[in-house]
C-alpha cells in the first residue's frame, strides 16, 4: 500500500502548473509550494502537471525543477516526479555509469518491480538514451555479476492471476540448489536459471520446500561465505523477489544509521516506494527497529529534503 | 515485402464467418474455400473473423479447423490463421517439447522479429501457456545452447529510427569478437553479449569492421569446425540478425531438396514470412537456384497443402 496523500480535490493540472510556476518565480523558490503540489500528486497527475506545463511555458518542468532547486532536496523532487518507468530508467543508467556497488540499484530495480513494470523500464531506456538497458547493464559489468544482472534485468516473468506453483518442479529445483550450494558453485547456470526465469511465486514455492527438505533458509546457505560480494547480491536478489519489504527496510536501517546518512540510498527508496508498497515497508521499519521510520527520517534530516521525505511517506511534520 | 494477396474488396469478418461455416458444413469439406478466404486475409483481418466466428458459433475457429482439416494441409492453415505473436509462441513451445535441432526455430523467431514484435511473443506465451518463454528455453537447453538461447529470447534490442552507430564500439568490439574467435572460445561471454545485446544495426557496423579490418567476413572465421552444432546456430543467429532473407532462402532450399521435403520447416518459412518480407526471400531464392519458389514448392507438394502454400506466396496455381 501507498503512502502517497492525494488530496479529496485535486486542482486542474493547469492550474498545478500555474501554481509551481508561481513558486519558481520571483525573489526566492517557494520550495513548501512545490511540496504541497508535487508530493501530493500520482503519477498520472504528475504526468499531465508535466505536460500541460511545457505546453504553457515552452519548458521541461523538470529543467525548472533542476534551476531552482539544490541538493538533497533537488534529487528528492526531481526523481519523484518523473513518471515511474522513466525513473527507474534514470536510476538504472546512473548505475552503469558508477562504482560497482550501484549493481545493487540495478537488482533492485530488476528484481522488485512487476514484470509489465519492468519491461516499460527498458522502453523507456530505448526512449531516453537511444540504446537498451540490457546492453548497457552487459556492457559495464563482468563476470559473475553480469551472469546474475543481465537475465534478471532481462526477464519477463511469469505473473498471471491462474499461477499454479507446479510442487513437483519446486522439489527438483530446490534440490539442484542444494547441490550446487553444497558444492560452492554460486554462480552455476542452473542456479542463475532458477532465480532468474521462474516466476516469484514458483521461486517462492522452491526456497520454501529447500528450508521444509533441507531444515535451513536458502539465504542462510548462502552466508557461507560472509564477505563475499557476489553472495551478497545474490542473498538481496532473493530477498528483492520474495519479501520486498525486508530488503528496503535494512536498505533505509542502513542509510540512516551510517555515520553520515546516505542521502543517495534513503532518496531512492523514498521515491520508488511512496506509491507502491511504503506502508508495509514502515511497518517492517517499525517492527525491526522499536522506531517510527517518521522519527529516524526527522532526526537524520533537514529543511525542505526532511519535508519532503517525510510528506512522500504520508507524516506530514513530525 | 509481403507476398499476401487481399483483394480489393474485403468481405465483413461476419460473412466471412459464414463462409467458412459452409465450408466445413455438409458432405465432405470445401478447401478451395477455405483458402480463398483465409489465405486473403491479413492479420487484424484474420483476427476479426476469428472473434466474429467465436461469437455467432460459440466455438474458435482454430478447433474447427483441426477438426475438418489433416495433415500438412491442417497446419499451414492453422499456423497462418493464428495472429503472429501466437503463432511465434506456439512454435516456440513446440521447439522447447522436440529435439535438440529445434533450438534453430527459437533462434530464428528471436533473430528475425523486431524488438516489439519478440515481446509480443513472449506476453502471448504467458497468457497461453501460464509461464514464461524464457523459462521454458532455459530449462529445455543447457551449456552453450543455453548460454546463447536465452539472452536471444530475452533481448530488447535498440531499433529506434535516431539510431546512430557507434563507430569507435564497432571497433573495439569487432576486435574484441576477432581475440576470442582466434582463441577458439566462440561461446565466451564477450561473444554473446555482443551478438545478444546489441541493435542490429550496430552489430552490422561491427561485423563490417570486422571484415574491413581482418580480411574475412565473421562467419567465415566461425566456420573453423564445420561439424560443430553450436558454431552453425551462432552463425545462422548472426545470418538472421544481418540478412534475414539469405538464411530463409537456405532453409526453404533445404527444406525442398531434401529427400522427402522438409514440410514443417516449409509450412513455417511460408506461413510465418507471406505476410513480412517473403518478396524478397522469393528474389533470393531465385538468384541462388536459378528457378522460382513457385515451381520448386509445386514440384514438391502437391493438393490444398500446395494450393496454400502457393497462395501465401502470391502465385495462385503454376
């Protein structure tokens, strides 16, 4: 469930629009102005705020939004703004232009939104950078990680209302991932196969059977070895495609609990989540950390960014 | 271009229907009929008789064809009539259930479809077979089928109308295609990136290079063992993603010269084809055998197997 709060009335997107201009104009930004409209709008109101605002000023709102604003905040706004296939598709090639531990926004990417969802990703890619996410994710990766990275950003899984688990298939499969994890072999095809093809509720049925038949968590098999980076992004992904919620709450833990926040990793989540599954996300934050999201949001965080955050995982002031 | 015939006059898919309803209807079934009709018909056309013969008699028109229909003559009809994304899905869930030399049809519905087109299959694929195509592919094939079959299926290939080659790419990776080739390690996974994520259009820049550069055409150079299985697919991938119309030439001739002709191969390039490029395969085929399609397809079928096979390629009886 969303977190988002979309007013009983909306205004005309004209009118949003006049509005934001308003708020860019003149001796200073009106920076609660663009919180009050932008944090407050789905995705297709945004959409239309957008369009109908280019039409009336000959301007991207977004090239606005990047003059007038700085920062933390900036990102903020920009990236919740923008329509939602874009933004992973924003996301996923900021990731192939950085250091390797930006695989994990790509898995995240690739692993945590529907099918449908992530194939509009890949067509808005072909729209905003002339080339395919695949290609670029295949491009700048190796290895190991381009074994794992390029089918899952690939893949189109199966997702159908008349999914059947088929039991039988859950059982082979659990057991060639126990074979393979008993022998160390991380990266064998078969078990990139498996996490990358079936379906999240055939996988789901086979890490089950492996914890019935085997009396341990596949992703505790997989902490064989702790610090090994590879492992790490494999024990995410399955966190990503089992139980979404867990992963983005250690996700923000971490990022507010770093010596420094990481603004980068808490705007991310932020933003992708507001409208998709946040509620249940602050409920795990909640569950596993005595706190509310809200107050470690409010303590680790400042002026209009800590406003917006706060107003995107529907707090208002704290 | 297509060789497909639809008359200037087009009957309404209701009458159609009918038609098609009188022709299965009674003493024995009129085939002439059936042919005059559906191999007239493009495929939004197809699709609206289809629904409209649902509608007045409560039964899809493809079971009734099964139904009245047999053999070779059942499954050229039954093929052509099916819209394209199912037809493409249907081959390929066939190919997962046959053997080895199957990998061809997945191979080449991958290679020769356009990007939207392949998606289209693989969204068929889930609403009629409640799964994926890739999982299906990946877990029918392994080793270095798999390695190259299912990047190939899952691929979302750049193909937008801005596209500019990257030339100083093409360079480097023709270089990089030459390094592994000349190590003989034709499955290494710089080879299949390449061939599996790049536009079409770049990868013709690449393979040009490669020949300007090191005096031998790509796959020449992959022909250094001509027994070995993979090394044929990989070239015959990189015939479809370059000249299409080559590689379906050789199949039909294949298909027609071989002791007992090669009918489902025949039914496939001609039903999958009559409505995309089948002129141009036709000129190919005569400038490679000094004969028509035409005369080589009706010296080697004969009856309403003939009759429509002929029709789809626009020759009506020789």
């Amino acid at each position: 469930m969303a977190t988002l709060q979309v007013p009983a009335y909306v205004p005309a997107p004209s009118e949003d629009a006049e509005q934001l201009r308003h708020a860019f104009e003149g001796w200073g930004t009106n920076e609660q102005l663009i919180i009050d409209i932008l944090a407050h709008r789905n995705a297709a109101q945004r959409n239309l705020i957008r369009k109908t605002y280019h039409e009336a000023y000959g301007k991207d709102l977004l090239r606005s939004l990047d003059e007038e604003l700085t920062s933390d905040f900036e990102r903020a706004v920009v990236l919740f703004t923008l329509d939602p296939a874009e933004r992973d598709a924003h996301l996923v090639n900021e990731s192939t232009k950085r250091f390797t531990s930006s695989n994990w926004v790509i898995m995240e990417i690739a692993c945590t939104r529907s099918s449908l969802q992530l194939f509009n990703v890949r067509k808005a890619y072909h729209a905003l950078y002339n080339k395919s996410l695949e290609e670029d994710v295949a491009h700048h990766t190796k290895g190991d990680y381009r074994k794992l990275l390029v089918p899952l950003v690939s893949t189109f899984r199966y997702e159908g209302e008349e999914q059947e688990v088929n039991m039988s298939l859950a059982k082979a499969e659990a057991k060639i991932l126990r074979d393979k994890i008993s022998d160390k072999e991380y990266s064998d095809e078969e078990v990139i196969r498996i996490v990358t093809t079936r379906s999240k509720a055939q996988l789901n049925a086979t890490l089950n059977h492996y914890n019935t038949a085997f009396g341990n968590f596949f992703n505790k098999d997989l902490k064989a070895d702790a610090d090994d980076e590879f492992l790490k992004l494999l024990r995410a992904a399955i966190k990503c495609l089992t139980v979404p919620e867990k992963y983005f709450e250690k996700v923000l833990r971490q990022a507010i609990n770093k010596v420094g926040t990481d603004e980068w990793a808490l705007t991310r989540v932020v933003t992708t989540r507001a409208e998709v599954d946040m509620v249940r996300i602050k409920e795990e934050y909640q569950r596993k950390n005595s706190a509310t999201l809200e107050k470690a949001i409010a303590r680790d965080t400042s002026g209009d960014y800590e406003k917006m955050l706060l107003a995107l995982i529907g707090a208002g002031d704290v």
